[in-house]
C-alpha cells in the first residue's frame, strides 16, 4: 500500500473512446510498485472540450496526462513548449503541467525505438534496411524512431500512395544528401522484402475487427525481424507468420509500455521499469 500522504500526485489519459486504455493498468501498477501515493485516470473528453479540460485539470493541480485520439495535434497546438520529437512529428502524446507552462512531449518515438532495443538484441544488426506498411499518425514517429537507432534505408509503402510521398518529402527537406526514406507503391510492397532487416506493421490491419494485412513473407531472411504496432491481438497475424517461418518478432504492447515509462518518470519522479511481471498484469486486460 502507498502512504496516504494527503498531498496524492494525479494524472490520467485523455481520449474520446477511452474506456478500453491500458495505460491506468500500467500507471497503476508502477504507482504501487513504487509505493507513491497517486492516482492515475482515464479521462473521456469530447474533441471540443479538449482545451477547456486540460485548463481545468492544470487548475485542479494535475501532474499531465497522456493525449490519445483524437486530441493528439491538439495538444500539439496547446502546448507552450514542446520536446524534439514532438517537433518534428507534429503529435503530442504526453503533456506535463508546470506552474506557467504545458509541456509537450512524444513518447511513441522513443516507445517504439526502446521496445526495438529490448526485444531484438542487438538491435543495430536489424535496422540497417527497413520497409514500414502504413503512412497514418503512427508512421512519422516509428520513421524517427529507426533513423535515430541507425536506419540507412527505409521503403515506405502505403494504400494511399500520396500520404507516403508526402512522408517521403518531409524528411527529404531534413536531409541535406540523398533521402534515407523512398516510396514504394501499396501494390509492390513484397518487392523489399527480400533486401530488408526489419519488416514494420504502422496500419491497423492485423487488428481484432480488421482486416488482414496481406504481406507475404517467403522471401524475407531468417535474420530479419518483423514487428507490428497493433497489440489487440497480441500475435497478430502477421506475427504468427513471422514466428511459424522462425522470423524474430516484436510485439506492439511493448512500445506502449515503454512510452509509458517516461510520463510517468516526469509527473511521479521514479524511473520504472518494463518487467515480464508488468506485462502480464497489463495482457491480463487485453
Ligand atoms: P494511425 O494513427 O494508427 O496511423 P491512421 O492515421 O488512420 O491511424 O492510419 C491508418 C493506416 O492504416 C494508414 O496508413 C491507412 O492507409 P491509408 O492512408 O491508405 O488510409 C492504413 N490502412 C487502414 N486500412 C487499410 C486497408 N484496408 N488496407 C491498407 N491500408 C489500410
């Protein structure tokens, strides 16, 4: 049991659904594992009242909140001071209320990049040469997450192929020579397959109400790995693929574990850890 101090810390997650978040399971568990005396909610708020919620929260003496959909870029525009990968993704996903100030901070990014490094070990020998299916809200931060683990060459494929040339542009203007990140069409997306260390599912196929995403693996190394940013299920299919032809994987839970990780360090002080034992408690929800 936490010590009931009377001064308890608070800070929640901002959606619109929200019922179905993980993250008070996972804040939860840290919060007791550290034996602080907090709370950490889900907090449903309609698009239109985002702004009106976060002033009252900030009143209220709220730590911050997390900032899923549909509020992301408008946490983006709320903030007063914003960390690089916010910057340069455009989404917030993490807010940390100060006196006079909000700060913003994107998390995914370093989510995705440390669920890369605990789970695919050395990560350096995966990342040379990716190709990431999906240019939505998810795709501009997992691109920055394996160009700041390494990533040479990243092929970038997309249903709706103006939405990944339109990545492709963005971080050619940040490059001065010639652009880690190329386009490829939706329809040859099996083309690297055969020249890639890394396979990245960023659309939402794959998950419980989904479609499938239909990728092939036959030609992908054995030395490759494939990871998927839908956890519900689990194994996604295309995970279950990877596994049966003995690819390595990385499952999506663990890139929304370790981005928790760093709100919480912010609002509640301690650094927490991704253990097997948080795992389980967090997929005894899913
Ligand atoms: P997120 O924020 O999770 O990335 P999003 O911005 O809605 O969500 O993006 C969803 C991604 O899944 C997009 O890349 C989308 O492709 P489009 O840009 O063509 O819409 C992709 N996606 C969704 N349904 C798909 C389908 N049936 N086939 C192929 N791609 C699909």
């Amino acid at each position: 049991m936490a010590a009931q101090t009377g001064r308890a810390l608070s800070a929640g997650v901002i959606g619109d659904p929200i019922a179905h978040s993980l993250s008070p399971a996972i804040h939860t568990y840290w919060l007791k594992e550290h034996r602080i005396d907090g709370t950490y909610v889900p907090i449903r708020v309609p698009r239109e009242d985002f702004a009106d919620s976060i002033r009252d929260l900030h009143q209220k003496g709220y730590r911050g909140v997390n900032v899923t959909l549909p509020h992301k870029e408008a946490a983006f525009a709320l903030a007063n001071w914003k960390d690089e990968f916010a910057t340069k993704t455009g989404a917030v996903n993490t807010l940390v209320f100060e006196k006079n100030q909000i700060k913003g901070y994107n998390t995914d990014v370093f989510g995705f990049a440390e669920n890369l490094r605990a789970s695919l070990n050395p990560v350096e020998s995966y990342i040379d040469s990716c190709l990431v299916l999906g240019a939505g809200g998810a795709s501009r931060g997992i691109i920055q997450a394996l160009l700041s683990l390494g990533a040479r060459q990243i092929f970038l494929s997309n249903r709706t192929q103006s939405k990944a040339q339109q990545l492709v542009e963005e971080f050619q203007s940040l490059t001065s020579g010639a652009s880690p990140v190329s386009c490829i069409a939706w329809e040859n997306r099996h083309e690297p397959l055969r020249d890639v260390s890394l396979v990245v599912n960023a659309t939402q196929l794959g998950m419980i109400g989904q479609p499938e995403l239909d990728l092939r693996l036959d030609t992908l190394s054995k030395h490759a790995a494939v990871t998927d940013i839908v956890y519900k299920p689990l194994k996604t299919p295309l995970l279950v693929d990877a596994e049966a032809a003995g690819i390595r994987v990385a499952d999506g839970l663990g890139m929304l574990l370790w981005q928790a990780a760093l709100g919480f360090e912010m609002w509640f002080g301690p650094k927490p850890t991704v253990t097997a034992a948080l795992r389980r408690h967090v997929e005894s929800f899913l």
